[in-house]
C-alpha cells in the first residue's frame, strides 16, 4: 500500500483525475472520498462517471443517500453518508451492500460514517476497515489548498 500524492489547480484538472482513474476500475471496487464542503469530491466522481461514459447530469445525492448511474458495462453507485450518524443508520437504511460487496463500482463520500474516523488518518493500521477482502478500496483525503488548488492523497487498500 503506497501513498500518492497530487495537486491539481482547477475544477477541471480534478475532474480529468477522475476520468483518469476510471480507466482502471473494476467491479466490486469502493472509493471512499474523505475532505471538507467544497474539497473537490464531487467534482472527481463527476471525472469518474464521464470516464465510464455516463453523460448526464451527477450531483452529490445528500439528501436521497445513493444515486446510481446507469452504464452499459458496470453499475456505478454514488452514495454520500453525510446525513446518517452511525454505522446503525447505514444499515437501516440499507446501503451495506454498496460498502461490503458492491455489484458494481461504489463511490462514497464522507465515508467514516461508515468505516470510523480512525481510517482515514494517514499512516493509521486499518483495522477498522470492514469491506470484504476480495474488495479493493481507494482512500482518498483532498484538501483546499487555496482558490481552486485541492491536494489528493491517496492509497489503494486490499486491490
């Protein structure tokens, strides 16, 4: 497991990313996107589902929890936690299959709700981590640096 790190300087850079690491995703893969309101999270899954081909509208799904984004080759979930409180309320809402086994690609932000706050500190041993191990996740924290300049670090674990 090996850290990168990379700067990009506009909306548009962070969303080539996302394109960029479409290219390699495969089903049963969780990427877990951790950082503030505005850090960039939405903007890389829009990068993702471009690269997959999906060519509508993507916006985070805050107040619906999951939405799916259909494609001709993979299922593409996006679900944002900010709302749910606990692991508990992940479950009864019903969203563990996404987290645990996707049937596709899950793409997740403000992913501690689910996996703890102990996963996303760097250099941390992982023994939170709750995702099958035939499932690979990508943690990837993004910061605002200034403007629009957002740093991503970011590991693959159990790929």
């Amino acid at each position: 497991m090996t850290m990168a790190t990379c700067i990009t300087h506009s909306p548009e850079e962070t969303f080539a990313l996302g394109e960029e690491w479409s290219r390699s995703l495969r089903s049963g893969e969780v990427i877990a996107f951790a950082g503030d309101l505005g850090a960039g999270k939405t903007q890389l899954v829009k990068g993702i589902a471009a690269g997959l081909g999906y060519d509508r509208r993507v916006q985070s799904p805050t107040f619906a929890l999951i939405n799916e984004y259909p494609l001709t080759e993979l299922s593409l979930f996006h679900l944002d936690l900010y709302r749910l409180e606990t692991k508990q309320e992940i479950l009864v809402a019903g969203l563990d299959e996404f987290l645990i086994e996707p049937k596709g690609v899950t793409l997740v932000e403000w992913p501690e709700r689910w996996f703890g706050p102990a996963f996303f500190e760097l250099n941390e041993a992982k023994s939170g981590f709750v995702a099958a191990p035939e499932t690979g996740v990508r943690r990837v924290f993004l910061e605002t640096l200034g403007g629009n300049e957002r740093r991503l670090v970011y590991e693959d674990i159990g790929v």
